[in-house]
C-alpha cells in the first residue's frame, strides 16, 4: 500500500503514519508511505507543532532519520533530546514517544521488527546516531526507492524485503556507532534469529543457552562469539528481556505484594523472586519492597 497525504487532511496523513497532533495541528504535513504487513517506509515534512506516537505492535521499532531541521524526541519519563540533520534514532515502536519541532522538520521513518528488538543498549536505543555522508544516502535512497514504487508492498517478494531494510538499517546502525562491519550477512542473521527466540521463551523460567544454541542447531561457544559482537552474551541478553518484561510488569502493578512479585517473577521468566530482584539490580533497577 503506498499513499500521499490528501490536501487539507494534515491530520489523516499523520495518522495513517501512527502520530497525532499535540495541540494545535501542524499547518502544512507531507506524508508518502508504502506498506506491507512486516514494514512501513515513509518521508514526511511538517511545519512546528507536537505529535504524539501511537503505540505499534509487540517487537516492531520506529527508526527515525531527520532530514531537515530538528526535533525533541521524548519517551516516557525519560529526558528529551534533540535530533539533527542527518542523526538516526532507533526507537521502542511499543513504548511513549513524543516529537516537537519548533521549525519546519523533514524526516524519514521505517517500521518494522529489527534484530535490535532484544538488544537492550544504552548507544542504541533513544541516543542519537550521527551517519555519514555516504550512509545517509543510502537510508536517503532506499527510502526514496520504496516511496515511488508502491508495488513492491504487494508483489510476491513483499516479507522478503525486510530483510533488505534490515541489513541496512544494519549498516546504518554500525556506521553511527563507528563499529566496524565484521559480522557477516550469514552470522547476521543467525543473531537475528537468537534475539527472536529469546523474545519469544523468555517467558519460560527453564528456557536456557544450551536450548538456544539446540534450537539454532550451533554451538554455544559460536553463540558466544556472535554476541560479543552486540557487546553482550547470549546469557545477558536472555536476563536483559526478562528484566525488561518484569520492569514492565511492574510498572503496571501499583501494589507490589508478595503474591504480586511471585506472579511477576514467574511471568517475566523469572525462577524466583530473589532472582529476579538480583537481576534487576544487575541492571541499575531498585527492585520494589513487597
């Protein structure tokens, strides 16, 4: 599906890309999209105003470019910062997010599931990356491809091109964080699919390593080795999602009793209570007094 945003129905455009006007709607809003089912390719321009970003579905991330100007980008509670020309930002799709720009802002936005999804990175998520000139053409390129050609959100190949999207967000990724490419396509998308396994069984408490490196039919020393690339192992990252499911638990629970905290624990992955306390601290979370 590829459409243009309607005259004088700035407000539509936006919400056919997922944000909604804080307050007064901008004046003027530019919005080409394509989509398929798994991504969405978009450019968009709007004159000063606030928006606000619908919450996507589980496991898909915002991936922000800025064009033209700046804006302030803010997630929840935590504290705003700006995005300039020429500066990517990867976002949690399923969390807050709000956007101000006090002059006009041109930006570039794809949707869809990353393999950064179980990557809990301070450098990666909601920090600024600054790309180089080469770099941001290439995002610049592929994003003005998919925008003019409104078949490839329907043709036989559809799914498949989010791979295409993902090995150069990949790159794109890489290059802000002056990372060198030293992981292949083929080990790429063996982490990939790691990460998406260790989101889809955290959740079970006996899930460990040993069944991972079974199920991706590898050795854990190889696991080893291709997490260090993401500055992790397969055993932090597993932890990491657990503390990220029981940190959002928590959030949404206003009374932490025992029973309370076992149902957490359990939930989010957890073997016990005190394993999911030590965990958070781990993380530089104050676990909450039952």
């Amino acid at each position: 599906m590829s459409s243009q945003s309607p005259p004088g129905a700035p407000t539509a455009a936006l919400e056919a890309l997922g944000w909604r006007p804080v307050g007064a709607p901008p004046l003027h809003v530019s919005v080409e999209r394509t989509a398929s089912t798994t991504w969405l390719v978009a450019r968009s321009r709007v004159t000063p105003c606030s928006l606000a970003a619908r919450p996507l579905a589980s496991k898909v991330q915002r991936v922000l470019v800025c064009v033209d100007g700046e804006v302030t980008l803010t997630r929840g509670s935590e504290d705003p910062f700006r995005l300039t020309r020429q500066q990517m930002v990867v976002v949690d799709g399923a969390g807050p997010l709000t956007a101000s720009a006090s002059a006009t802002w041109g930006w570039f936005e794809w949707q869809l599931s990353t393999p950064f999804h179980s990557v809990r990175r301070r450098d990666l998520f909601m920090q600024p990356l600054s790309l180089t000139d080469d770099t941001f053409t290439l995002v610049a390129n592929t994003t003005n491809v998919f925008c003019a050609q409104p078949g490839l959100s329907s043709s036989p190949g559809a799914r498949a091109l989010t791979g295409a999207l993902n090995t150069t967000l990949y790159a794109a990724v890489l290059d802000g964080l002056g990372l060198p490419m030293s992981l292949s396509l083929t080990n790429f998308e063996v982490l990939k699919r790691a990460l998406d396994l260790i989101e889809a069984r955290h959740r079970d408490s006996t899930f460990t390593i040993r069944e991972l490196a079974a199920a991706l039919s590898v050795h854990q020393s190889f696991l080893n080795r291709l997490f260090a690339h993401i500055d992790t192992t397969p055993r932090r990252a597993l932890e990491a999602t657990r503390v990220d499911s029981a940190r959002s638990l928590l959030e949404g629970t206003p009374q932490h009793s025992r029973e309370t905290m076992d149902n957490v624990a359990h939930v989010a992955g957890f073997a016990s209570v005190q394993q999911m306390r030590s965990a958070l601290r781990r993380s530089h979370l104050d676990p909450p007094d039952a």
